[in-house]
C-alpha cells in the first residue's frame, strides 16, 4: 500500500485545483502537510479542513510568489519550516498562465510575472530546501507541477508554454544536480482536467466535444488524477524516478492528430 507516512510536505498553490488535489492526496498517504496559497480565504480553510479531517498535523502560509521570488521564497521556507520543521517533501504546484493571446501581443510584463511564478519561485524555493537537506544529511523528494503545454504548443499562450517547457528542463537538470546527494527531483505534467480555472471553457459543450476527441481515452478528469500522480512519485515505490516528468493527460501527448469525426474521411499531410 502507498504510504506517505513519516513524512511531511509542503505543498505551493494548495487552496484549490490540482493543488488541493495534491495536498489532499499526500494527507490521505499519511504525511503532514504545509499548505500554501496566496492569501488567507475559505478556499484554504476547506483544503485545511479536508487534509486535517485525515488524521495529519496541517499548517497553512500565505505568500505572493509572483513579486521579488527570490525574498518570496526565503520568506516562505522560514515560515513554513518554523510551521512545520523537518519538511521532507515540497511540491512546486504554484503557476499562471496570464495570456491569452497572440504572440505578437504578449507584453514584457506579462511575460515577467510568468516566468517569476512558473520558474523563477519554484527554482529558488527548492535551492532553499536542498540546501538545508544537504546540510542535514536529508533524503529529500521535489515534485514539480507542469502541464502538457510544456510539450504542445498552443497558438495563444506563448509566454505560459515557454514557461512550462522550462519547468520540465528544470526537473531534468535538478535531478542530475541533486540525486548524487540523496535528493529525488521529478515532475507531473497535466493535460486539462476540470479545476476553477477550467470550469468557464469546460462549459461549452462544443469545448468539452473538441477535449475529448483530442484525448484517447476521451476523458476530462476531475484534479484527483493528479493527485493520486503525485503520491506515487513521492512515495518509496517511485524510488528509482529519477528527473522524469509524468504526463498525465488520458494519452493526448502520444497522438499525432485525433480520429476525424465519424463520417469524415482521414487526410494524411
């Protein structure tokens, strides 16, 4: 059985989404969870909720990880060890994606807090906790949260695409750095699944129709799929993954275009 026990997590962009998917997960699997979220609202009071009714210790803190990253991230490791010292596991789950639009239009604002989220925080905050892992002789686990955008590009997010392409870059090049110490670096790359964030475009009927002719097993999960992802990779049993990112996403990496709609005739290019 996958256990998580004796361990404990922190857990960024955990009040909603795949985020409280993942907390939620972890909490289930045994560890004590930080949860990280923006600011204080009830989103954070039902994810600490539901992992404390789970039987594990739960803190929650409150940092923008979007402004000055770096200050960010050593602001949030002092007070997420001082919630919950000896953090084993941390989850760089916290993103955006601000554009959506053409390439042509994105500003280099929009691109700057993109990158300061997506891969500025996540870099700085895991060069926080190997330091100290390194330091204590710690066996740490990071998992990163990317997306499937990371490997197929969408016309319309340029900047949240090249952001999370690094992020799988990052888990490669972390790994190599930091399994010769003991720590194991991987990452999750979700296709879409229904969260907040989805739920306007999932809506549409003819939205969902397009989803789900684009993904073999013509599913659109819910964010428990990732969830459950994320344990495993945290877990003893995913002892020997090292720098790969897990794709999540029903199949829709592995095909080249979709089946034509019955009735259509295929076209070869």
């Amino acid at each position: 059985m996958l256990t998580l026990r004796g361990h404990r997590a922190l857990v960024t962009g955990a009040t909603q989404g795949v985020g409280r998917a993942i907390a939620v997960a972890i909490a289930r699997a045994g560890a004590d969870v930080v949860l990280h979220g923006l600011r204080s609202d009830p989103q954070a009071d039902q994810t600490r909720a539901q992992c404390a009714a789970l039987g594990v210790q739960v803190a929650v803190v409150e940092g923008d990880l979007s402004s000055r990253p770096v200050a960010a991230t050593e602001r949030l490791f002092r007070e997420a060890t001082a919630a919950m010292p000896a953090i084993d596991l941390l989850v760089n789950n916290a993103g955006t994606c601000l554009d959506t639009m053409h390439f042509l239009d994105v500003s280099a604002d929009l691109f700057e807090r993109t990158m300061r989220l997506n891969v500025h925080a996540p870099f700085f905050l895991t060069q926080q906790f190997a330091r100290r892992w390194v330091e204590q002789g710690t066996q740490g686990r990071v998992l990163f949260t990317g997306s499937i955008n990371g490997r197929l590009a969408e016309s319309n997010h340029a900047a949240y695409d090249t952001s999370k392409g690094a992020v799988e870059m990052m888990v490669k090049t972390l790994c190599v750095s930091l399994a010769p110490k003991g720590i194991r670096v991987n990452g999750m790359a979700p296709g879409l699944v229904r969260t907040p964030l989805t739920e306007a475009f999932l809506s549409d009927p003819k939205a969902m129709a397009w989803m789900q002719m684009h993904t073999p097993n013509r599913a659109v999960p819910g964010p428990e799929v990732c969830g459950e992802a994320a344990a495993f990779l945290l877990s003893d049993a995913a002892w020997h993954i090292h720098g790969q990112m897990l794709l999540v996403d029903g199949g829709m990496s592995a095909w080249q275009q979709p089946d034509p709609p019955p009735g259509q005739p295929t076209t070869i290019p």
